[in-house]
C-alpha cells in the first residue's frame, strides 16, 4: 500500500516511519487492509498525522477521510488537543482531503511560539516537514467530534 501511495523520499520515510511511529491505525474490507494512517502523539497536548495512505483500487471512497477522522478521535482519545499534519503544497488530494476537515495552515514560528524554541525545533523535526511542503493544525475548539472507533468501510 505504502508504494502505491508514495515515490522518492515521502516512501522511503514512510517505509522507515511504519516500524518507529508510535501507532498505525488500519481500515479493512473483509480482512484486506484497505488503507493506514501513521500517528505520533507529540508535546502534551499535540498529536501528528506522519501519512494517510488508501491503497488505489479503493481510493475517492471517503476511506482517506474515514482514516482522517479515526486518526483525529484517537488522538484526542490520548489527550491531543491539537493535531498537525505536513502535505505538500502542490499535492491537491492531500490538501483537499486535510483542509476539508479543518485543518489550516501554520509555521514554524507559531509552534515554537506556542512551545518555546527549543521544543518548537524538536516538535518540527519529527514532523518531517520538508521543503515543499505546508504544516497543517486543526486546533483548540475547532477540533470536531468524530465518533471514536476503527475505521470501517
């Protein structure tokens, strides 16, 4: 699933991310894993989406925003009250697919004002924003609801 949704640099950290991210949530169709999401609670109170990923016979099914969802209510499950997520600036999916669930952008320099510097760098370099790419939060009261549980389709 990992090399049917990414190339260069985003598959080899995504390979690489699936063994050391702290959990993997999964969606399936009679027992095939249809798609994943890669997550990674951070500072108190912020959580990070590392990859949404929905293998290519079952993509434009809502499983991408299904995963999205899942991944938000698991977070604020462990006590997130803020999630990021980094997405290439041109990757239109992506982009789509996290800013219609509310997410906006931000920088670095409103998380390291939020933080402090110090953890503002370490926060960002486990993100893994590279250039190229925008940072993503859906944060404070914005944060909606979604019903808790794995993800189904």
């Amino acid at each position: 699933m990992l090399q049917e949704s990414f190339t260069g640099v985003y598959l080899r950290h995504a390979v690489r991310t699936v063994g050391d991210v702290q959990t993997v949530r999964a969606a399936y169709i009679g027992g095939e894993p249809i798609g994943l999401s890669m997550l990674k609670t951070m500072e108190k109170g912020a959580g990070y989406v590392y990859y949404v990923a929905v293998a290519s016979a079952h993509r434009r099914r809502g499983v991408g925003s299904r995963l999205l969802r899942d991944a938000v209510s698991y977070l604020r499950s462990v006590g997130a009250n803020e999630v990021y997520a980094s997405v290439g600036e041109d990757n239109a999916e992506s982009n789509a697919l996290f800013r219609g669930h509310g997410f906006r952008k931000t920088s670095f320099g409103e998380v390291s004002r939020k933080y402090g510097m110090i953890r503002g760098v370490s926060m960002y370099r486990s993100m893994f924003v590279v250039p190229g790419e925008v940072l993503l939060v859906l944060d404070g009261p914005s944060i909606p609801d979604f019903p808790a549980g794995e993800p189904k389709s």
